[in-house]
C-alpha cells in the first residue's frame, strides 16, 4: 500500500477539529493532512484546497432532518376536568404530564370553559 501525499485542507464551520496527529485545527485555519488521515465524520468540516485523488473521495450522505414525532402534534385532547375531593370545585389538569395548571380550585361551567379554550 502506497502512502498518499498530503494536501492542503481549509477547516470550515465553527469549533476546533482535532485529528490523528492531535492537531488542533481552529475554524478557518488552512492546514496539510492526508485524506485517510481526515475521519469521515469531519469530511463536512473540511474542504480539500487541492485536488483529490478520485480513489480517496468517499461519498458523504447528506444531513436528512428528521422531525420527532411528540404526543402534542396529533389534535388529541391535552387538558381535561378533574373532581376535586370536594364537591363543586374542579382542576384542569394537563393529561400528559398530569399537573394541575389552575391556581386555585374552579366551579365546573368554568373549568369546562377553560379546557375548551386551552384545547381549541
């Protein structure tokens, strides 16, 4: 296996990249390295100032955004009526973390108004 030269890289982004000779390299910063030497996890970071050996370019995936999937996004019901211990006064309490988010103790008519207000 024959040893590749080096070629000129330009770290681009921010923060500080450290690679196989512990170098650290700063944003910006233009620098001599072999392109095995360039872990594919920085290829993004990196721009080869030099043309590349086509036997040394690996193909990099681009970034796909997945977006995560919360309780809160179907249109399901998050907060609801709850009967206190005594009779008459209500909460409206937030079903998915189950904590009680009015101050003090409602009448029923106006904790119902409540929830169809913070549900709408």
């Amino acid at each position: 296996m024959s040893e590749s030269k080096e070629i000129q890289w330009r770290k681009i982004g921010g923060g500080s990249l450290r690679y196989i000779r512990n170098k650290i390299i700063k944003p910006n910063e233009v620098f001599f390295a072999r392109p095995e030497e360039i872990p594919l996890a920085f290829r993004r970071q990196v721009v080869a100032l030099e043309d590349v050996p086509e036997t040394m370019v690996e193909p990099v995936r681009p970034f796909t955004v997945r977006k995560r999937k919360s309780s809160l996004d179907t249109k399901a019901e998050v907060y609801k009526v709850q009967q206190r211990s005594t009779n008459g006064w209500w909460d409206v309490v937030n079903s998915v973390s189950g904590k009680i988010i009015n101050e003090k103790s409602l009448r029923e008519e106006a904790a119902q108004q409540l929830v169809k207000e913070l549900n709408a």
